[in-house]
C-alpha cells in the first residue's frame, strides 16, 4: 500500500491506500493497522480504499488536547475534505466501529454503505454490569481467549519482534486506553444519536466473540433503522484477521448489492 | 537529619498468600474484620504518639483496596493525628492528586488540618502506584500532567487571600475558587513529592519542593537526587540545594543486639513479600513510557520485584533498603548510603510492618530515637549543602551488614509471619 502523512490540526495522520475507484475507508481495530494484512487485498478490488492510523496509533501523531473518540471523528471528517472524498463507504473494526458511528451521526450524507464489525461505543445494559468486558483488568492471559476463536494462532513472540513493532503495540495500547477509559467503551450520547443513520448497513460479528457479544450487537442494530446482522463462524473479535475471506466475501457482497 | 516515623497501617490477618492472586484492588473485603482493624488502628495512632514523644515526626500515607495499607482517607487519620499529638510535624505522603476528581477539595483538607495542628502539616503529594489507577476508575496515560496541573492549582489556591479566583486548564475546571478556612502556615505548608524517576525528581527540583524517594538504594537514589539538583539549577534556585529538599525512605529496625534487631527487621520485610500484586494492576497502559515496556517485554525486570522474590534482610541492607541492627551498624549503613547519595535532610523510617507487634515497633522507635537519631542530626545537620559524594562504594560498610546468621528466630519456616505467607504449606 502506498502510505502518505496529511497533518490535520497540527496532528499527523499516517494513511494508507490502495487501489482506484469508488472510496472504501476503512478505520482499523484497537490492535492498529497492518497494511500486509490478508484481508485487505480481499476487499480493495475496484476500489480506492483509505486506511489512516487513528491518533496515537500506528505512525499518526497525537496532541495533547485528544481524548475522546469524537476527537478522532472530527479528525477524519477534515482528512475526507483533505483527500478530497465528498462521500465514501465505511468500514469500520471494533473502536474503528465506534470512530465510524460518530463519523455517520455527523454527517450521513457523506457516507454510503456504513460495515460495523464488532464495533463498540454504546451502552445498553444495566449500570451494574459492563457491557464491553473490561480488557484492562483482565489478567493478560486471558485477553486472547475472549478477542479469538483459536488464540493458539494469535500467539505473539515478543523476542522475534523488533523494537519498532513492540514500542508501536505498547503506544496502540497506551492510546487505546486514553480513548475508551472512561465511561468505558462508550460515549453516553451516542445511542441518542444513531437515529441519524439511515445509510445501508451491516453489522457484522463473528460468532466467538467474547467482547462484542450477540446480545450488543442486536442491541446495537435495533439502534440503527433498517440495519441487519451477518455472524461470521470461526472466529472471535478481528474476524477480518481470523477468517479474511468470509470476512471479505460477506463485505463485497454487502458493498456489491 | 529529621526522622519521621512511618507506618503503612497494614491489616496483615490474611488468608494465606496462595489463595488470592492479588493482595491489591480484587481482594475481597470479607477478610477485613472492623473489630480486629479498630484495634489495629489504636495501636498504630499510639505508636505515632510514642514517636512523637521520642522526638521524631510522623509521616503516613494512604493507599485504597488492599491490605496493605488501609488508610483509604489519609486526611482523616491526619486530622486524628493533629489532635493526638502537640508537637510532631504531620506529613501526609501523600494526596494522590493525579486520581482527585477535585484538586480544590484537597487544598480544603490540607488547610483545614493545618489549622487544627496550628500550622503542623507537611503536605505532600504523589501521583499514585499503578494499582491506585482502578480503585479511582482513573485514566493511566497523562497522568503526570494531571498531577502538575492539580498540585500548581492547590498552591494558587492556597495562596489567594482576595477573594474568588478561575482555573479553566487542561484537566481541571473551577470558576470561583476561593477556600476556607486558608492555611496556618505562610505562604503554604512544606510541599513534598515523591517520585523514583529521574524526570519526575527534576520536575520536582524546578519548582523547589520536597523530593522523596522510596526503597531506592543506592544508585537509584543518587539518580534522583542528582536530577532533582539539575532542576533545581536549571530553574535559577540557586548554585547551592539544601539537604532539607530532599528525603530518603527505608525500613528501619533498631534493635539492643543483632539477633533482636534481626527479628525485627525480618517482620518489616512484610512490606516488600506482601506485595502480591496481578500483573494487570501492576502495569497499566500508559503508566510508564513505552520505552520502558518495551524493555519489561524483552524481560527486564523492576529491582523491587526482583529483590520481592528472594527477599532477605541482609540482602535488603546490602541494596540500601534496609537500614536494621545495632544503634553502631544503622548509623553506620545510614551513614555510608548517606555519603553515596550525596546526602539528604529527612529520614523517612518505615518502621513498622505486617506483623511486627507493638512492642517491638516502640522498641524499635524507641532505639532509633535515642541511640542513632541523635548522632544523626548532630553529623548531618540539615543545612548541610546535597550533591557532595563521598568517595564510598555503593554498598554499607562489611561489619555494619547484619548477617543472616545473626537470625534470632526463623520467622520463614513456622513463625506468623511464614503463616500469613503461605510458606508453611
């Protein structure tokens, strides 16, 4: 993929793309973006798809005054107008998801067919019980048994990895947390909001998902008017990364109909 | 030299190590029996008054869901402490400010107590250990620029005699800040911050408050205390910083003869092989650099967990944690960590832990305070000038280390102690 770096209220955005055609964005998962991901060759066939690093991820900068998921809305919205996109279709990964759905309440006019996988930002559950698990807390063992259907494929080797890519796993983290710490993985307002959508939309999740339950997701969907649910078997949180070609067979065909 | 007496106020009574897997933020406070944690507390406000008595000040600290201190509202306990006792200076060590919703009640409580102390209170503040991040729901990442907004705020607060006054900033907002009662003390009370990192210790020395450091031996503590001086200098303070900026904290244990003093010192290790701390408390994302994660995930480890391991009070005296033995050998190992470091005005002695009864704490205070303090602070005056390193090793002098031999009772194979920590099964 072909990267560049648009700087947006002082912020640096890295961007990725590939391909040409009508413009796919694409907005990546709490783990950060990797451009040699499988998946992707997938689903950029006659299209232009766009994949920037959120702030604080990836190669992107972060300012001082960032810290909320709206933060990197607004962000997005001004690159679309840098990059010159009046309206493109959507996808986006868990807190890529969220970012997605803040983007859509703003302004639904910019965007086409709007693909949520697994995303998160929503509360709907009772105060007592948290909707999203709380990952930060978990003991680190466990994390891969509720993101994976088979975490025995997801097993990193921190000794074969250059500092580089460590020191970038531990800044996508730290940003994680400054983003979705508190209320926890969610914006308050937003389930207020996602009447606004009134895009074509897919909600899609793959059927071990131990974060984004079935239950969320309905929930979720019901938000949106018009809205439907496609489960993807075999796989956990990132189906894009468990199961690339169902991932990216259910995606063109939702994009293609 | 000022010596302070410090306990963390542990509830020690635990069901046996192995069968939680963190003694902070998850364990359930169904082990926590109020009647048997009253009694604690007398003891440990009694012990406070005997320092008191003996001459030293008192410091305490406040920490929230663990056992390891369970002091989870430290300015109460101080405004206890500042009618229990007439004299002792009372450090509260300290507000931690990076995790307070409302920097402006802080100032509130610090004032209020001052004035019930009339003008007694050392106020000092920390950011928090990584395990305070859950208990206050609190963000990891940014935290330090959390705790500098709060802590110049407190100060303005604390300053501003002529009414109302605003503060919109980064993390903090407040359109009418204007507290009551204001403090005893003018301008302020003392203000101490710890940090065990070089760029916190610089910060700290810029804008000329206390600096305290914790357990961090030798090395470490001529680190900090070196980047506290270039603070110091850097922000125009002067050529010369002053021993009294700067404070050391040690578990100390002073006994009439090695295997006494032994015994005790052994019970203080408590504070180091109690900490069973789950990992995912232990290092939230954000609280250290990334820098310093990567190293963690190449296997580096942190000194303390490494020492926790095979935790041993020779060891501990060797590493400059530990100052424990006879009235000689303590002033001695004080003496020479003294030198390293390059020197410091206050001594903030821990000397109380886990299951180190009363008597023994008050003997151990008490053999501090009139054998080894006296020496102390005739030796090392506190306006004696930091930064002038002796020409020593990092390490006590040989006859001054209490070897194990010297062991009075083996608390690791069936003492209270080994109980509590699971080790006799």
């Amino acid at each position: 993929m072909k990267r560049s770096e648009i700087t947006i209220a002082g912020c640096p955005i890295e961007v990725h793309e590939a391909g040409e055609g009508a413009p796919l964005l694409f907005l990546h998962p709490g783990g950060g973006f990797k451009a040699d991901d499988a998946y992707l060759g997938l689903i950029v066939k006659g299209r232009r798809l766009i994949c920037p690093s959120h702030p604080g991820f990836g190669g992107s900068g972060l300012s001082d005054w960032m810290d909320s998921v709206d933060d990197i809305a607004h962000i997005y919205l001004e690159l679309m107008d840098r990059l010159g996109i009046a309206k493109t279709d959507l996808i986006g990964c868990s807190i890529g998801g969220w970012i997605a759905a803040e983007m859509a309440t703003k302004t639904p006019e910019r965007f086409g067919k709007i693909t949520f996988v697994a995303p998160v930002g929503i509360k709907t559950g009772p105060a007592d019980q948290l909707d999203i698990p709380d990952i930060f807390v978990m003991p680190p063992a466990e994390v891969p048994k509720i993101m994976f259907h088979d975490p025995s494929k997801f097993v990193s080797d921190f000794s074969k990895m250059p500092d580089e890519a460590l020191a970038t796993m531990v800044r996508n983290r730290e940003s994680l947390a400054l983003f979705v710490w508190e209320p926890y993985m969610h914006n308050p307002k937003l389930k207020h909001r996602l009447q606004r959508i009134t895009n074509p939309v897919l909600f899609l999740r793959g059927a071990s998902d131990g974060l984004v339950s079935a239950n969320y997701l309905a929930a979720y969907s019901a938000l949106v008017g018009g809205s439907r649910i496609e489960t993807i078997p075999e796989a956990g949180h990132a189906p894009q990364l468990e199961q690339p070609q169902a991932f990216a067979d259910a995606v063109n065909a939702f994009l293609a109909a | 030299m000022q010596a302070w007496h410090f306990s963390e106020t542990a509830y020690p009574y635990l069901p046996p190590q192995d069968s939680y897997p963190s003694i902070r933020v998850s364990l359930p406070n169904k082990h926590y029996d109020p009647r048997k944690g009253a009694e604690l507390w007398d003891r440990y406000l009694k012990e406070w008054q005997i320092a008191e008595e003996e001459g030293m000040d008192i410091m305490l600290n406040e920490h929230h869901q663990t056992a390891t201190c369970v002091d989870p509202a430290a300015p109460l306990v101080l405004a206890a402490l500042a009618r229990l006792t007439t004299k002792a200076r009372l450090l509260i060590l300290g507000n931690p400010i990076a995790n307070r919703r409302q920097p402006i009640r802080v100032a509130e409580e610090m004032a209020m107590v001052d004035v019930l102390s009339r003008g007694r209170v050392e106020a000092g503040f920390v950011r928090g250990v990584p395990y305070e991040i859950s208990p206050a729901n609190s963000n990891p990442v940014r935290m330090n620029e959390r705790f500098l907004e709060a802590l110049d705020l407190i100060v303005k607060a604390w300053t501003n005699h002529d009414g109302p006054f605003s503060h919109e900033g980064r993390f903090f907002h407040h359109r009418n800040i204007n507290i009551w009662p204001r403090q005893w003390q003018d301008p302020h009370p003392p203000v101490w911050v710890s940090t065990t990192s070089s760029g916190g210790a610089r910060q700290v020395g810029e804008r000329g408050f206390i600096q305290a450091t914790f357990l961090t031996g030798y090395q470490a503590t001529r680190r900090v205390f070196d980047a506290y001086r270039e603070g110091w200098r850097a922000a125009g303070r002067g050529k010369y910083v002053a021993n009294d900026r700067l404070a050391y904290a040690a578990l100390v244990y002073v006994g009439e003869t090695e295997a006494e003093a032994h015994a005790g010192a052994e019970k203080l290790l408590w504070y180091v092989t109690a900490n069973k701390v789950a990992p995912q408390y232990a290092n939230p994302p954000g609280y250290v650099p990334v820098e310093a994660n990567v190293h963690m995930l190449r296997g580096a480890e942190h000194p303390l967990s490494a020492f926790a391991k095979a935790a041993n009070v020779e060891a501990a005296i060797r590493a400059g944690l530990m100052f424990a033995g006879t009235p000689d050998q303590v002033f001695n190992q004080i003496k020479r960590h003294y030198e390293y470091v390059g020197g410091y005005g206050h001594l903030l002695n821990m000397g109380q832990a886990g299951f180190l009864e009363h008597e023994e704490s008050v003997k151990g205070i008490r053999m501090f305070a009139r054998e080894v303090y006296p020496r102390l602070k005739e030796m090392f005056p506190k306006t004696a000038i930091s930064g002038q390193y002796g020409d020593v090793p990092p390490e006590p002098p040989e006859e001054s280390v209490l070897k194990s031999s010297s062991r009075g009772i083996d608390l690791t194979r069936d003492g209270p102690l080994a109980t509590a920590l699971g080790a006799g099964s």
